[in-house]
C-alpha cells in the first residue's frame, strides 16, 4: 500500500519535474528517512560542546582543513591566520563553529558569513575581514566590539559541492524560533518555495546547532547590530522591527536604514532595498523581534573568483558597519529616550532606590 502510494507520488510529479531531476528529488526525500535524531535540545546541547581543553586543537584541524578547501576556490591557502579564533560548540559532522573578537568596548557588531556555503563568495570575506582588524588595531576604537563568525556553516562547506543547507538539510537562516515559525515556516516552504530541500526550515525551529550557535553569539554579545553576508542578490537589506507593517518608522529602523544607506556609499554606491524576510530567518529573529538593526550583505554572485574584487568593493562598507555611530548619531538628535526604548531587550542601568 505505501508503496502504491509511493508510486503513484512519484508518477505524479514526473508530470511536473524532468525525468532525471524527479528521479533525484525523490532519492534525496528517501534518503532523508534515515537521517539520525541528531537535532539540539536542552538534553543533547551537551554533546555539542567542545571543552576548554579540546578547543585549541579542534580550531587547528578546522584552519588546516579550510586551508586545503580555500586552495581549490584559489584563495588564501591559510584563511585562519594566526588569529586567537574560539570556538565552544561542534556541528554533527564535527566541526567546531568558529568566531573571535576584537576589541573591549560596549559597541558591538556582530558579522556573520556562510550561513549558506553554496553562495561561495562571501565565505572568504569573514576570514578576510579578521585578519584585517588583526593588521590594524587602530581600526577598532575603545567604545567597539566586533565578534565575527565567518563560517556558520561549515558543514554545507566542507562536501564536493557546497550547499545552501546543514549536514542535516536544513537551511538554518529559516531555523530561528520566530514567532509565526509554527504558523508559517512549513506552510510558506510548501507554497512559496515549492517544498524545495535547500530551503527546508527544519521540523523544530532551534533544532539546529548551527541555529543555536548564531542565537548564542546575540545573547551573549548582545550587538547593537548585525552584518550577514550573503549572496548572489546584489544588495543590502535591512530588517528591523517596522519591517512588513503599514506603521510609521521607529527610530530604531530609521537609524538602521541610515546605516543600510552608509555602507552602501562606501561600497559605491551598493542598492539598498527592503527586502521581505521570511518565518525563522535571523533579519525576523534579530530585525524584527529583537529590535537589532540586522543588515544583509548580498553580494552579486556566486563566482569564486570574483572574490577579491567584491573584497576591494566592500571592505569601506564592512568598516562603515563596524564604525557607524549609531549611539552618537541618536544622541545629537535628542531622542535617546526613545530609541533605547525600542531595544525591549537591552539591561537597562541599575538604579539604586535605597
Ligand atoms: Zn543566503
């Protein structure tokens, strides 16, 4: 019987899909049958975990690695440098997720890159702009902190073919545990993206390592705001908390766009556009709910040896997102109030009523 059913599935939509594309659609759907309960709970977060003591040494075979791996793109054949990277969790396949920090202060950016490895380009561009701020201190002022994490996804990097998706199939920049995850996440998969794998958001939201890693790194850094690079749509976009509402600007969007539109003049003039953002993506988890003014890099292909010059373009954009003067900008205009009191999430001062 469920094989007759089967049967019948797969007659039907041969009708829809070429005969060999069909044939793989399916092989991959049946291979996902066998996939090992490796989701992240509160139970299993602990094998995620990569001890202090283990640390140094999973970082060193992750750089050897990427070494080998940037050499076939033709790029730098060392990305890692002899930075101080840290890395405190492991995907399934066993790679630790990376990031590093630069800088002491309370101003912080976070700069995400390859969440989805199969847009090639910006992989390198995380790595790059680390050993940057490394070369050049001064680049980081007393009152900034920049985290980077240039390889979310290393497991849908380190296969012949890099993929959009985690070892796991799922596209983890569709995994956040947003609000409408439950009521549309699977729904929106179904009719929009026509039920196709590399944007599959997961049965859970949060179910991913790779998930909870990026939610790790906004709660324990708490950034004032967040740069992911992707690519090959060719611009930036800005998700903040008026996004999809007929609602008057906060100020909170009003500056982020103001940001959106600076990068963009350092990275001649780049299109800004306000792009939609989709049920468990990080521009609705960090954007939209958090209130962090979360700006997307998309850069406008995929072409590995475009690398350097896209480089050359936005390296003044990714400092101007690093060095933009967000809280003194707000400060000159006379609202703060108003603006800290959209971040709801943001420790507000102690106050002393003795
Ligand atoms: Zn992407």
């Amino acid at each position: 019987m469920l094989l007759k059913s089967l049967t019948t599935i797969i007659g039907l939509a041969a009708v829809a899909l070429p005969a060999g594309a069909a044939e793989d659609h399916y092989a991959d759907i049946l291979k996902r049958a066998f996939i090992s309960s490796s989701s992240v709970s509160q139970e299993t977060l602990d094998s995620f975990r990569i001890s202090e003591t283990a640390e140094p040494a999973a970082v060193k075979e992750l750089c050897a690695k990427l070494g080998v791996k940037f050499k076939k793109f033709g790029w730098e054949a060392d990305p890692c440098g002899k930075l101080p990277w840290r890395a405190t969790l492991r995907t399934v396949k066993n790679n630790p997720l990376l990031f590093i920090t630069f800088g002491n202060g309370g101003d912080n950016t976070l700069i995400l890159s390859a969440v989805h490895p199969d847009e090639l380009t910006p992989v390198p561009m995380g790595f790059r702009l680390a050993r940057h701020l490394s070369e050049h201190p001064e680049l980081i002022s007393s009152d900034q902190q920049v985290i980077i994490a240039p390889l979310v996804n290393p497991d849908g990097f380190f296969v012949e073919n890099p993929t959009r998706t985690n070892a796991r199939g799922v596209d983890t920049n569709r995994n956040f545990f947003t609000l409408d995850w439950y009521e549309k996440s699977l729904t929106w998969w179904k009719t929009l993206k026509l039920k196709k794998l590399s944007h599959f958001p997961g049965h859970f939201p949060n179910s991913e390592v790779e998930t909870v890693f990026q939610v790790r790194m906004i709660d324990e850094f708490q950034p004032d705001k967040i740069l992911s690079v992707h690519a090959p749509l060719g611009f930036i976009d800005y998700d903040g908390p008026g996004d999809q509402k007929p609602t008057t600007l906060s100020q909170a969007e009003r500056q982020a766009k103001a940001l959106a539109g600076a990068i963009s003049q350092k990275s001649k003039n780049y299109r800004v556009v306000d792009y939609s953002f989709y049920p468990g993506s990080l521009g609705n988890f960090a954007g939209n709910e958090r209130h962090i003014p979360t700006i997307t890099l998309e850069l406008a292909t995929t072409d590995a040896k475009k690398v350097d010059s896209y480089w050359d373009q936005f390296l003044p954009g990714l400092l101007q997102a690093i060095s933009y003067p967000f809280k003194k900008t707000i400060e000159k205009t006379n609202n703060t109030q108003k603006f800290y009191s959209d971040f709801t999430d943001k420790p507000r001062p102690k106050t002393d009523k003795s």
